[in-house]
C-alpha cells in the first residue's frame, strides 16, 4: 500500500505528461483540417403548411441550392466524409414575414466530431401565392411547306381542352394553349402527338416550370388534300324582257377555282356548278351583276385549295336589245357551193339584181352588218340529192347566208339557177 501512494506526486506529473504528450501526437498524426463541397441541395420540409392553404410557393435564386459548404473537422473524419454525407434541410414551419427559411446543415455521420460548417448561403428565399386554375381551349395549327399540289384540309386534336394550375400571376398571364405540326414535305394525312405550349397575350411562350398541367401532350391528325383547278358554270334563270335575249356570254372573276379533296373525290369533278337564285335574268333589259359565294356550291368533301381565297365570283350575265333589218343583198354576193357532178350551173342574174333579207338579233351586232357584208351560196348538189337528176332548165334554190354570231335571218331568200347536164 505504501508503494501506491508513495512518490505520488511523481506520478501526477507523469501522468500529465502522459496527456499532453497524447495530446501533441494526436493533433499531430490527425489535425483538424477542411473540405468544400459545392451545390450541396436543400430539402424542404413541411410544404404542406403551404399548399393545404390553397397556396403555392416558388424558390427564388436558386437558394434551394448552396452553392459552397465547407465543414472543418479532424482530418480523419474528413477523409470519410463525401458530399453525399452532407444534409440540408429547411423547415417551413421557419418561414419568416419575408418569405425566406433558415437552412440547417449537418452530416449523416460523426455529426458529433464536425468542428464547424460555413456555407456561402444559409436562407432559402420563396415566392408564395395563391393557387389558381384555367381551363384553355387548345388551338391547333402547322408549319411548313407541303409538296407541290397539296394543301391542308381539317386539322384536330385528340383533346380540345386543357387545364392548368400553379401561382396566380403566372396562371394569369396564360392566355392561350396550342400544338404545332411540321408538315414539310408530306403528301398524305399525318397523325402524330404534339407538345402543348403555353403563350401569353403577346405571343410569348410561357416558362411552365412552376406549373401543373392535366395533359402535356396531345394526339394531332392533320388531313392533307390534293388540289386541281375547275373552270365554273352558271345556271342562268328565266328570260329578259321582250325585244332583249341572253347573248349567251357571262363573265366571272376567277373563271376558275382551286378546289382540294381527296384523289377519289376530286378526280372526277370536271366544273362547278353555281346554281344561284339571284341569277335571274327575268323582265332585265341590261347586264345582271352579282356576286356569289362558290364554297355553298362545292360538292361534299371539297374545300377551296387556296387559303387567301374567300370563295366570292363576281358574275356578269350579258343580255342586249333585238333589232330587226331588212336588207337587199346584191345577186352578185350569192354563188354556187362547190363543183357540180355531171352539171353546169350559174345564178340568172337576168331576172332581177338583188334579193331581200330580213334579218333579227343584236343590235350591236346588227348594226355592223351592211348588203354589201352579206354573202349567201347556193348548194346545188343538196338541192339534187334531195330531188334527183335535174333535165336542163332553170330551178328556183334556197339561199344560205354566212351570218354573224347572234343574228339569223328570218325569211328565206331564193335565187333562179340555171342547170345544164353535161355530155
């Protein structure tokens, strides 16, 4: 017992150096050093004291992500850490009156050894609203350029609407929803999914990372119509008012549409038909003008191919007075039709000079025609075919005159012909 307690202060001081001399080696051997991690992510926890009050919240600056974390620990523990040790955490229930959360780092490992952690930021900064929703009609169009002799028909979407939700500001300023489709190149009908995109009242597409959409795509058929140009025909009703007629001429601006459709439908399409009750020519004395609308006469499965084009015709139906003339054309402007098989024949001038023609139709035409414009044959070898072989004599035949278009003569004018059969 005495050796124990003997030389006791001795050993006190042996075992004080003992410490400190532990003490040197161990901070020695493992000093305390540093490691920086960077874009260390943080965790937000107990959202839902946001969003079960109808709200919603938006991280600003990227503060849910530190940028630089830089623990100080024993160099031993620091070799055993990795960035996957480091936790960061925010908890809602922080939140201050200026929107922001104090973020709290620590390690998922010797927690208790960590001598320090500084980080570059240490709050995460929100954006809370109201939640709010919009439903949007989804508007389909396409881009590009088809092949030559093609041109799009009806385009539809699978779904016509969308709703969307996410912070009140940014839900406001969605004002339309659409899907776009390349058709460059296509010939036949296309049936594909496209992204919806959101655009606000400028035009601009809007960033849809903060919010929620029901569907983000839709199905799209876009149909694709062969084209061809048709010439227009017009069903003119009754007659103008008497001593007036149709000249039979009408003008139409186009005289021809671009119409598109399926091959099958349109190949057999030669013209269209308007047959419009405004073109009615009944008791007119002048020109009917009107205008009509085309596409109400295109048959079932045709549209107009011309985008640019409203389908309206501007439609002219020429009508003109009827004027009467009697005129006596010299014998000298009347020959014989051709030769004669086995026949001489010649007009006997000896009877009289002239022969009278009365002749009805458009005035405007009428009033160019002169006796002296007229011109008439005779065709002996009808006049023999219809009554067989002629003895030599003199016959009385039927004149035919070479007439304008939209004049006709009203009496028939005859001429003494003068038969002799050749030996």
């Amino acid at each position: 017992m005495k050796k124990l307690t003997s030389n006791w202060g001795l050993k006190l001081a042996s075992l004080i150096f003992a410490v400190i001399v532990w003490f040197l080696v161990t901070n020695i051997n493992d000093p305390v050093t540093s490691v920086r991690y960077t874009n260390i992510p943080v965790t937000l926890k107990n959202t839902n004291l946001i969003t079960d009050q109808g709200q919603v919240y938006t991280v600003l600056d990227n503060t849910d992500t530190i940028s630089a974390v830089t623990i100080y620990a024993p160099r031993s523990i620091i070799d055993s850490l990795s960035q996957n040790n480091i936790v960061a955490t925010a908890d809602i229930q922080d939140l201050s009156s200026l929107n922001t959360v104090s973020i709290n780092v620590s390690t998922n490992k010797y927690s208790d050894k960590i001598e320090n952690i500084a980080t570059s930021n240490d709050v995460v900064k929100l954006s809370v609203e109201r939640k709010a929703y919009k439903s949007l009609q989804i508007t389909a169009t396409t881009s590009g350029t088809l092949s030559d002799g093609y041109v799009i028909g009806d385009v539809s979407t699978g779904q016509n609407m969308i709703r969307i939700n996410g912070p009140e500001s940014v839900v406001q300023s969605v004002q339309t929803a659409a899907v776009d489709v390349d058709v460059t190149g296509f010939t036949s009908d296309i049936i594909t999914n496209a992204d919806i995109v959101l655009y606000d009242a400028d035009g601009n597409q809007v960033d849809t990372s903060q919010i929620s959409m029901n569907a983000k795509a839709v199905n799209v058929n876009v149909t694709i119509y062969e084209t061809k140009y048709v010439p227009l025909k017009f069903a003119v009703k009754g007659e103008p008012a008497s001593g007036y007629a149709l000249t039979g001429q009408i003008d139409a601006n186009p005289e021809q549409i671009l119409i598109a459709g399926k091959n099958s439908t349109i190949s057999s399409i030669k013209e269209i038909t308007v047959d419009d009750e405004g073109l009615d020519v009944s008791g007119l004395t002048s020109n009917l003008s009107y205008t009509v609308d085309v596409t109400d006469y295109l048959p079932s499965g045709v549209i107009l191919g011309d985008e640019d084009y409203n389908g309206t015709v501007a439609v002219v139906v020429h009508i003109e007075s009827i004027s009467e003339e009697t005129f006596d054309v010299n014998i000298g402007n009347i020959t014989i039709a051709g030769e004669v098989d086995g026949y001489s024949a010649q007009i006997d001038e000896s009877e009289y000079d002239t022969v009278s023609l009365t002749l009805a139709g458009f005035t405007s035409v009428l009033q160019n025609v002169s006796a002296n414009s007229l011109n008439g044959t005779v065709d002996v070898n009808s006049y023999i075919e219809k009554n067989g072989e002629l003895a030599d004599g003199t016959y009385s035949m039927e004149v035919s005159f070479d007439l304008p278009d939209g004049i006709k003569a009203t009496n028939t004018a005859s001429v003494y012909v003068i038969i002799e059969k050749k030996e």
